[in-house]
C-alpha cells in the first residue's frame, strides 16, 4: 500500500504586501492630473496664444457655450487664462523646489558627511534661516526690490532651503557609518567621490519626495505674493494674480474667480499626496530589503 504525500501549503500571502504591490488606481489619477498640470505649463500659451484677446463690448460675462468659464472684466476669457497662467504659477514654483534641493544637497552632504566644524556652520545656517519666516521675509525684500517675480523666486530659493539641508544632513549621517561607506573609503577614494557616486544616490529618493512637497509649498508662497501684488506684473497670467484680480466679480461670474483658486488647491494637494506616496514607497522599500 503505498502513501501520498501531501503537496506543501502555499505561503500565506500577506494582504498588506499585496496591497502595495497591486495597482494603484488613485496613484494612477494623481500622476494623469500632474501631467495634464505639466501639459498646461508647457503647451498652453502656445496652444492659446490669444489669451489676452479683450472684448470690452461683452465685459463681463457669465459661462456660456462660447466662453465656458465665462469673462472677467475686460472680456478676456477665463478658460484661456486659466491654462496660460499655468506657466508662471508652477515654473516659478518648480524653480523653488529644485534650488531649494540643489542647496540641500550640496549643505547636506558636506556637514553630514565630513561632521566637526563643517557639519557646525552647516546646522547653524539652517538654524538662522529656520528662524526666519519665509513669506514675510520674502514681502519685505520684494517690496524693496519692487516686487519682481525673480526676485522673489531667489529670495524663497534660500529660505526654502533649510528644511532640505536638514533632510539630507540625516539622510547622509544615516548612510555615514555602514559597511559599503567604510569599504569605499578603505580602497583610497577622495571624500567626494565617496559623497558624490555612493551616499548621494541611496538617500536622493527621499529627497526628490521632498522636492515635490516643497514644489507644493512654493506655489502657496509665489500666489500668495502675486494676490498681494508682489508677483508678476499686473495683466499677466497668473492664478494668485487673477484671484486678486476678479475676486471682485464673485456676483457676476464666480467662476473668474474660483477658478484660478481650484487650480492652486489641486495642484497643491496632488504634489502633496504624490510627495507623501514616493515617500512612503522609499521607506517600505527600505524596510523590506
């Protein structure tokens, strides 16, 4: 008589881990909104170079088959002005957020890597800027400077740097000590290479998750100023200008001016929950290996 043996047991699955790995049809939404966002920036006053075409005979004007989101207050219309805006609104933005790491890494990298009194002026100037409060500080020196969009972009490349300076800083004292930095300083390589081809890489995934929070974060900072016209010049496309501009038309048409204040969330609240999720992802996937 012979005797079967049972197959073996497949492996529980963990539902957690299945979860992750699976589709993500709300990271999916998130990355088709950034790209229409992207796509607006890139192609819109291209594809609708006659934004600023006025009617003032039709003035302003409610949505219509014609004007979707109607007109302000020169007959200009709002759909177009919307999409062209796109382009001050987040390039400036994207300015911000790129300077802001590019600071951060070189900062971070240095007082991290090499410590003692390198890594001391590093954490102090952080510490000096932490202690500054971005946007009125960038108010003040706006207003003196006469209130230019580059100047306003220079002014909160610096002060959005401290946050990146302290990110990378952790990230770099977190990699400083392992086996792989030891072996590659054993072998004679210079400090920078060893900063450069080898922590630099293991801690840039949390830093570009970053990026995208403060990318969030300066498009608040640079509407913000031009709402209070410090921004861009007046008759510009821009949604914190047009906001300023039309918040006056809320009778009329609303739409001139919750329209440019419902790009401003979306775009904010998608960079954010994209910067939560590639942070998130990094850190599972840290744990996991």
């Amino acid at each position: 008589m012979t005797t079967t043996t049972p197959p073996p047991a497949a492996p529980a699955r963990d539902p957690e881990k299945a979860r992750r790995s699976g589709p993500r049809p709300f990271g999916v939404l998130l990355g088709v909104v950034l790209a229409l966002l992207v796509a607006m920036t890139a192609l819109g006053q291209w594809v609708l170079p006659h934004w600023d075409e006025q009617d003032l005979v039709t003035g302003v004007a409610m949505p219509s088959g014609r004007h979707w989101l109607g007109t302000d207050e020169l007959g200009r219309d709002i759909l177009q002005m919307c999409v062209a805006g796109a382009r001050s609104t987040l390039v400036g933005a994207a300015l911000v957020a790129l300077g802001s790491m590019a600071i951060g890494n070189v900062l971070g990298l240095l007082g991290g890597y090499l410590g003692g009194w390198t890594d001391a002026l590093v954490r102090r100037w952080a510490d000096l800027l932490l202690a500054l409060p971005a946007l009125l500080v960038t108010l003040v020196v706006a207003g003196i400077g006469g209130g230019g969009y580059a100047l306003a972009v220079c002014v909160l490349v610096v002060l959005t740097s401290p946050g990146d300076i302290r990110l990378v800083r952790s990230a770099v004292l977190g990699q400083r000590h392992l086996a792989y930095v030891e072996a590659a300083e054993s072998l004679g390589l210079s400090r920078t290479t060893v900063m450069v081809r080898h922590i630099w890489p293991n801690v840039l995934p949390v830093v570009v998750a970053n990026t995208l929070l403060d990318f969030a974060g300066a498009i608040v900072s640079l509407s913000a100023l031009s709402f209070l016209g410090l921004g861009v010049p007046p008759g510009a496309p821009d949604w914190g200008r047009m906001l300023a501009e039309n918040r006056t038309l809320l009778y009329d048409n609303p739409s001139a001016a919750l329209a440019p204040a419902v790009l401003v969330v979306l775009a904010v609240l998608v960079l954010n929950l994209l910067g939560d999720r590639l942070l998130e992802s990094f850190t599972d996937r840290g744990r996991s290996a």
